[in-house]
C-alpha cells in the first residue's frame, strides 16, 4: 500500500471511531488514537504531520463538510449514509476543499477516497463516493482538468442536453466615496456573486430584481450586462446525468445598507468588501472575470 495512502486510511479509522461515539471524542483523543492506529498500521514517522493536519481539518470543518455532502447527495440524508461512506467523503473533501492542491491535486483527492470506498466500503462505495466528490469537483469548476480550470464546456449533441438559465449580478454601493462589492460565500469555501434560476416568462432585468432581494435583500437597480458564460453540471433528474447552465451577469447598484442572507441554498456568509480587498478574495475561475469586467466598468464611471 502507497505510503500516503496508508496515511489516509490511518486518519480514516479514526474519523470512523469518532463518528461510532456521536462526536464524543475530543480532539486530543482523537490524536493519541492516530498515534495508536499509526503503530498498528505500520505507518511511517515522516507522514505523522500529514495525517496530524489531515484529521484536525477533517474535524475542526466537520459541519461544513456535513453541508457539502448533503447539497451534493440530497436524496442521502447524512444518517442514512453508511457510517464507512460517509467518513470516507468527510476525508475525501477535507482534501477536495481545503488542502494546498500544490500537495494534494483535485483529482488525486477523488481517486484516494474512491481506493479507500473499494478497500473498506461495500460493492457499491466506490461508485457512491465517486458521485458525491465528482459533483462537487463539477461545482468547483473542475480544478485541474485542463490549464485555467475552466468549467467542462458542452460537448454533448446540440440540443440533447437541457439547458438551465441563470441570472447573476455584481451588486455595487456607494458610501463616503468608497464603492463596496456585496458577495455571498459558499460552502464550497468562494466568494461569488448572487445568482439563481431564471423563472419562465421573467425578463433578466426582473429576476436580478427579484434574486437580490430573495438571497440577501437588497434593492437594486440594472445598470447593464457583463457577460456570460455556459457549463455542464451533474442533475440526477435530466436525461444523461447531465444539464447545461447558461448564465448571464450584470451590474446592479445598491444603496449601502446591511445585508440579510437567505439561510439556504448552499450560502453561509454575505458580506460588502471594499474594492481594494477584493482581489485577495477566492473566487471561481468563471466568476472571477465578470468581477473584474464590473470593477473595469465601475473605474471608467468613476465610481471606483
């Protein structure tokens, strides 16, 4: 067995004990039974800060992990899930969303959990834990796949793939001379843009109206289009798996008042950032130049 492999079903036994006694285990407890596991399995001294680091951010992120398995599973409830299953993604995510992917590539997170389903699951662990972590590798625009991690485009047969229209906007403010972004957070740990389904019969102007006050109630006004883009995502429910999401965005102003996030959908944070600190923000790779073209815009206007 790989020797970082053996690492990583080293920091699973002890999410899988932990999860036997409902979270009672401190963190503490959780170490020395690593320590423990490390000796029985054989593991080697140089990847005890690993396997350290892996199983405190696997447990200090647990409740985030939780909510990304649920959004990515939701016809699994969390109790539901095989109790082997379902440490195995709290694992395969931790390193999916949080590790430096310099160390531990998209993909290889994916195939690790997947080796790890095959080993300690059942016959059907491998193709259920590949499901959940492809989802969510689709959602985070698939990282790694090719130069720019850009979202897989549609190279599907014109016209088999159902397409869904999203709205989006780049809400601004102005306050003491200062022009401010609103963002919303993911639980997929990105700053993005507020955004959602285009309903039937609604003009685009009207639903970045509607969504902005839905998801963090504001009102605001349609100053013009930024762009658009179109990628493939994962629906269980479409012919093929798959569906087309077309999006469209666009610059909105607001006035500067406070924020009030919709508690679901995916958001745990919505907050206004200065325009200065925004590029230190972490963004997708398709939204990141719709916020770039708005700050552009915002400059010649004069307002940046």
């Amino acid at each position: 067995m790989a020797n970082r492999h053996l690492a990583r079903s080293v920091v699973l036994q002890v999410l899988f004990e932990r999860d036997s006694s409902s979270g009672a285990m401190t963190i503490d407890e959780c170490i020395g039974r690593l320590t423990d596991y490390a000796k029985e399995f054989g593991a080697r001294e140089s990847d005890a800060g690993f396997m350290k680091t892996l199983l405190q951010s696997a447990v200090a992120k647990q409740k985030e992990i939780d909510e990304v398995i649920v959004r990515a599973a939701p016809e699994w409830p969390l109790e539901k899930i095989a109790a082997i299953d379902r440490n195995i993604l709290r694992l395969g995510l931790t390193e999916l969303l949080y590790s430096d992917r310099a160390q531990v590539p998209a993909k290889v997170a994916i195939n690790e959990a997947i080796e790890l389903a095959k080993s300690f699951g059942s016959a059907s662990s491998g193709r259920f834990v590949n499901g959940v972590l492809g989802a969510v590798y689709v959602e985070l625009g698939e990282p790694g796949k090719a130069e720019g991690g850009e979202r897989k485009k549609d190279s599907g047969k014109p016209g088999k793939m159902p397409v869904e229209e999203l709205i989006g906007a780049v809400v601004y403010a102005c306050e003491e001379k200062e022009v401010y972004l609103a963002l919303v957070h993911d639980i997929f740990g990105h700053w993005t843009l507020t955004k959602g389904k285009l309903q039937p019969g609604e003009d685009h102007e009207a639903g970045v109206m509607r969504k902005a006050m839905e998801e963090i109630g504001l009102t605001v006004k349609v100053e013009e289009q930024l762009g658009e883009n179109e990628y493939v995502a994962n629906d269980s429910k479409a012919s093929g798996g798959k569906k087309k999401r077309h999006a469209r965005y666009f610059l909105a102003r607001s006035e500067f008042t406070d924020l009030k996030l919709k508690q679901e959908g995916g958001l745990d944070d919505a907050q206004w950032f200065p325009l200065a600190s925004v590029g230190d923000l972490n963004f997708y790779d398709d939204i990141l130049p719709v916020v770039t073209r708005a700050i552009n815009l915002l400059a010649q206007k004069g307002r940046a």
